[in-house]
C-alpha cells in the first residue's frame, strides 16, 4: 500500500492519524468498560438510524474482556441483541471448536450468554481446506447479510463498527507487515500466506475495514506500547506498520488504549484521558 499524497502534500495515512482521537484508560479493566459504552452508543445509534448494527469482532485477549463485560450487567441488558449482526475481521484456519479459534473465544466469552439469534452470527468457515474458498464464502456470507439488511450488493460494507487488535509486530488483523493484502483493490476478504506462521489466514481487506463507521483500536499492556508508538508517532509506511493502512474513508477512527500501551505516547491535544464515572 502507498502512502498517497493528498492537499498540501499531506498523505492519507497522515490525515487519519491526525484525525483519529487516543482515549487512554488506567489499565486493562477500565479499558473493557469504556469499549464496552462504545459498543453500546454505537449500536444504539446504529439501530435508530437503519434498524440493525453490524459488529466486528476482533480475537485477544484484550477483546475477551470485552465480550465478558457486554455479556453481564448492565450491557447484556440494553444491548439491541436481536437488531445485531456480528461478524469477524480475521481468523485462524482452525475448526470453530479449535482452542485458537476467534469463533470460539468470543462464543465462550459472550456469544453463549446472550439472547443472539443463530442467523445473526455470521463466523468465518476456516475450517475448510481451502484457505483462498473459506475467503470466498465469507465475501458471499457479507454480500448476502448486508443484502438482507437492503444495502446495495457491490458496494463495499459499511459496518458500524469494526473493532481492531494491535500486534507486537505492528499487524492487525490478520495484515502482517509486507502483506500483498494490503494493496488489495478488489476483494473483500482475503487468504495472505502468514510466513511467519507458515500458514494462510482468513482476513477482512482495507476495502472493507475503512469503509466502516467507526473503526476501534483496541490496545493493553506495556508489551504493545513500541508498537503503538511505531503507528502513531513512527515514520508513515503502512506495508510495515499495517494498523497505518486503516483510513476510514468517512468513518471514525478511534484508539482505546490502557495506559501501559500508551506508555511512549507524549500528551496531544487529541488525547481524552478518561477517569472513572461517578
């Protein structure tokens, strides 16, 4: 992917950095609760305006603590289950019942406890043989659900809310530094070959990811902050630092950060240092 020049010699990536606002929560507990209100205001949001919010889940351990805390109360509640869609932004070519897999994390930490009908629950099939034929159902899995919901069948999905983990090594989703993914201009989802696991993994495309309404970061421990640095304050190169490749064309761009991971970052202007609620 390149860095492409827009006015005054700034480029995509650098727009959105600058646009995108840093909250910065204690640790990785305040962090799970205030994700959790986001999730909540966008789909209810999402709801009053279309009738339906379309989730994507990330996998982690960050994440989990997530879907543990909208599985209790008071989330479990006031969530709009039956206007809710979910779906994946990656996954390991493992079966769903695999201990690795995404399905599985999120079935177990929340999919399992709430009121979510089968049919809204749109998984990966990574258990196929066939890597590059998982990717291609899964396009067909998006292209008929947001059909269904009465969106135009070859525009790109606009998800209300796409929530995004952050490697050590800079990659989200599965777009792994020097992936050809990146510079995808077609498909909507895609099988990179991951050398460094010596396998392909299942992952949404660029396309897809910023053609969403709100875009998450969601980033604990002081083991991420070089990598937090790196995309935020570190040279514009999205082929290396591939979080730098979420632009969101119209949509907002959000990190969440617990203050460990957010250990190398000097205070700007953007920053909202939330404190707990009353």
């Amino acid at each position: 992917m390149k860095a492409e020049r827009g006015g005054a010699g700034v480029t995509a990536s650098e727009l959105a950095r600058h646009l995108a606002t840093d909250v910065i929560v204690p640790d990785a507990a305040a962090l799970a609760e205030r994700a959790a209100r986001e999730v909540l205001s966008d789909a209810e949001r999402a709801v009053a305006a279309r009738d339906a919010f379309t989730l994507v889940l990330s996998g982690g351990n960050t994440p989990r603590r997530l879907y543990e805390r909208l599985a209790s109360a008071p989330y479990a509640q006031r969530m709009p289950w039956d206007r809710t869609h979910v779906f994946w932004g990656d996954e390991r070519p493992v079966p769903p019942d695999h201990p690795e897999s995404d399905y599985r994390m999120a079935l177990e930490a929340m999919l399992s406890k709430v009121p979510l009908a089968p049919e809204r629950v749109h998984r990966i099939e990574a258990e196929l043989g066939d890597a590059g034929e998982a990717a291609a159902r899964y396009e067909a899995t998006i292209r008929h659900a947001f059909a269904s919901l009465g969106c135009a069948p070859d525009a790109p999905p606009s998800f209300d809310l796409v929530l995004l983990g952050l490697g050590a090594d800079g990659h989200t989703a599965s777009l792994f530094p020097g992936s050809p993914t990146l510079d995808e201009p077609r498909a909507w989802v895609a099988a990179p070959w991951v050398a460094k696991f010596g396998t392909h993994r299942i992952t949404l495309t660029p396309r897809v990811l910023n053609a969403a309404r709100h875009v998450m970061f969601l980033v604990s421990g002081s083991d991420k902050a070089e990598a937090v640095h790196a995309a935020k304050r570190g040279p514009i190169d999205p082929r290396w630092h591939t979080s730098q490749a979420i632009q969101p064309t119209s949509g907002r761009l959000t990190w969440l950060l617990d203050a460990g991971a957010a250990a190398r970052l000097e205070s700007t202007t953007r920053h909202t240092v939330a404190t707990p609620s009353a």
